[in-house]
C-alpha cells in the first residue's frame, strides 16, 4: 500500500485524519516540523503528502516550492491542509507546486477520495516520467549509435588499408633481412665505411626488431578492428524489432569496449572472471539488453576504482556468470563485483528514477532505473540486487528465452 506523510503539529485533527488513512490500510508518516518533513520526503519518498498551511511553524505554500525545487527529491503528490475552504481554488491556481486540498471538517469518504486520486495522478505522472526518461535515452543511445556508425565506417577504412599492406610489408621485409643476412655471409668484411654505418644503426638490433614492430602495427590494427565492430554491435540501432540474440557476444563487446577503465590508472587492474554457461539465443532488444549491462559494469568499475585507488593492494574482481534454467525456459545473468557494498537502507531505493550514491555531475539516478524497466517491462524477467557491506553487490537477472506474443 501506499506511503503517505502528514505535515501537522500534534492535535486532534491529526490524530483522526491519520486514523482513517491507516483503516484504508495506507501506510501513514507524521512530521510536526518543516524540517522533519523535507528529510523524511527526501529518504523515505512518500507518494503523496497532506500539508497544514500556516500551522504554527509550517508554511505548506513555502514546503512545496522547495521539494519541487530540491533535484534529490520525487515529488508526491501535494494536498494542503487550510482553515477556510474557500481558500484552496485560489491557492491551487496561483501556486502550481500545490495539487489540491481541503478544509477542516471533512468526511472520511472526501478524504479518502481525495488521497485515492492524488495517488492515481501521481502514479500516472511517474509512469509519464518513465516513458519520457526512457524515450529520452533512447534517442541518446540511437543519435551516438547513429554517430558511433559513421566514425566506425571511417575508422575502417585507413584500418584495413594498414591491415592489408602490414602482411605485404612483412613478406618484403623478411625478403630484405635475408638479403642482408646473406651478404654478411659473403661479404663478412666489409669496406669501413660501411662498417661504420652499420655499427652507427645498430644493424644487428635492426634485425632483430624490424619484425617485432611490424607485428606489434599488426596486433594493433587488429584491435582498432575489433574495438570497432564492438562499438558498431553495442551502439546498434536495431531496437525496432526483437531479434535472437547471443548475450555472451554483447557481454564481450562490452568488455572490450570498457577495456581501458578496467585496466586503470591507479591501482591493480580489474580481473574479469567469465563463466559462461550453455545459455540459448534469447527473444530481445538487442541494444537495450547490451544497455543494461553496460549499466551494470560500469557501476561496478566506479565502485571498485574507490578502493583500488585508496588501497594499491587491494585486488579488484568482477565475476560474470550465465546459466540455463530448464524449468521456466530463462536464462540467468549474475554480475558481481568484491567492492564496498551498498548500504541496508538505501538498497531498496537503487532502482529508483534520480537516485544516485554518486557526486554531483558523476551520475544522473537513471542508469539503474532504465535498467530496472528495460529488464522488466520491455522484456518481462526480473532484475534483484544482492549486497553486503564490506564483501560487494550482485545483480541477478532472469530473462525469457522467448518473449510473449504481443
């Protein structure tokens, strides 16, 4: 049932109004200060708040200015409690932040009703937002796949250019040192002239290298190549219809791609332990399902970079584990990282839109959120957080093999 929170000194009217609310079976919060009522809006996030105007040391026009104004804060819904009924059209039209309200005496039925549809309203209004965030990101992920595709597309062509002449160069290479190694034989004295040339190359050291470093042009053109394709996979835009989808293939696009940052600047790198089971193709969004993993990887590397940067010995591990379950044709997905661990009393509000444990300007609360409905509206399975402070977080996720018909 719904969270609710009354904004009222302690009296009488309190007392009954609080009374009817947890007959209806809501579950009621009471803050008799201003102050009591913005941290308790802010960590416990009630849907929807019944606000005394001008009670003692409470101004619920002033109260509901902040909470829309405060960025850590989900807005309930907003009924003001005042003392002249004829008060609240006016109050409502002049002040947005105030969603409706009543006077004192009220019956239990206006009451009712009136919080019944305030949480109708908001809970419509979050599912608006959802719908909005996720279009959103969406149209982000399609206009960098878009990019992402363009840039590839030019990447690859001086890539292969390199790629299809370093094999000739080696050929012609190995052609020139044994021509040389072959005039050393005939030719072990050479005119002093020469003899200093070759001491001033260094020609033994020449020899010996020119084939490490056109193998090394090699291996690296073979890693643009493949940073590349990953890019193209994972920024894809093919999100308008499902496809048959190898989850183990994006994982490793993913990884390929996140490659830097688990290597890092400080600290020992991140070691990626993979234990792939025998998992079938899924029914998916190919892209949104490479979305959430890169979600939950790279929360993994910020969680583990705090530590490895505080501790040069500590050794940071991420594990991913896939598995098959035969008996509600599922696949399972786990990835876990030995951090820090997430708090007791903010594990449940992760998955919630705007919530971070992050600085400002390092992360915005939607990752975890369009994660949360990309796995279980877009396509129906489950998605749970796993946590231990001082032993790490897991993400468990149960996927169908096949969606339902629509």
């Amino acid at each position: 049932m719904a969270n609710l929170l009354l904004i009222h000194p302690f009296t009488d009217d309190l007392i009954g109004i609080k009374d009817i609310l947890k007959e209806a079976g809501y579950q009621v919060m009471i803050a008799e200060d201003q102050d009591t009522a913005l941290s308790q809006v802010e960590q416990l996030h009630p849907e929807l708040i019944i606000c005394a105007q001008n009670a003692d040391s409470i101004d619920g026009i002033a109260l509901s200015q902040k909470l829309h104004l405060n960025p850590h804060t989900i807005v309930p819904f907003f009924i003001l409690l005042t003392s002249k009924s004829d008060e609240i059209e006016s109050l409502c039209q002049t002040h947005p932040d105030i969603d409706d309200g009543f006077s004192l005496p009220i019956t239990k039925a206006d009451i009712l009703g009136k919080v019944r549809l305030g949480l109708r309203i908001y809970q419509l209004n979050q599912r608006i937002d959802k719908a909005q965030n996720q279009l959103l990101q969406n149209e982000k992920v399609l206009s960098l796949g878009q990019m992402v595709s363009g840039i590839a597309h030019e990447i690859n062509n001086p890539v292969s250019l390199i790629t299809g002449n370093i094999s000739h160069a080696f050929e012609y290479t190995q052609d020139l040192l044994e021509v040389m190694q072959l005039y050393r034989e005939k030719y072990p004295e050479p005119e002093p002239e020469l003899q200093d040339l070759i001491e001033e190359v260094d020609l033994e050291y020449l020899m010996d290298d020119l084939p490490q470093v056109l193998n090394s042009m090699k291996s690296g053109a073979d890693r643009i190549r493949q940073l590349v394709q990953s890019l193209r996979n994972f920024y894809r835009a093919d999100d308008a219809e499902q496809k048959l989808t190898d989850i183990h293939a994006g994982i490793n696009d993913i990884l390929l791609i996140l490659k830097g940052r688990l290597k890092g600047k400080q600290g020992q790198p991140i070691q990626v332990i993979q234990d792939y089971g025998k998992v079938p193709s899924i029914e998916c969004y190919p892209g949104q399902i490479n979305q959430v993993f890169m979600n939950l990887l790279n929360n993994a590397i910020d969680a583990l970079d705090i530590q490895r940067l505080e501790d040069a010995h500590f050794e940071p591990k991420i594990w991913i584990t896939t598995e098959s379950i035969a008996s509600n044709s599922q696949v399972k997905i786990r990835i876990k990282d030995n951090g820090i661990g997430i708090p007791e009393n903010i594990k449940d509000q992760i998955f919630d839109p705007f919530f971070t444990t992050k600085t400002a300007g390092k992360g915005t609360g939607f990752g975890l959120s369009i994660s949360h409905a990309i796995i279980t509206e877009t396509h129906h399975g489950t998605i749970q957080c796993l946590s231990e402070m001082g032993k790490g977080t897991e993400f468990m996720i149960e996927i169908p093999v096949s969606q339902p018909l629509k």
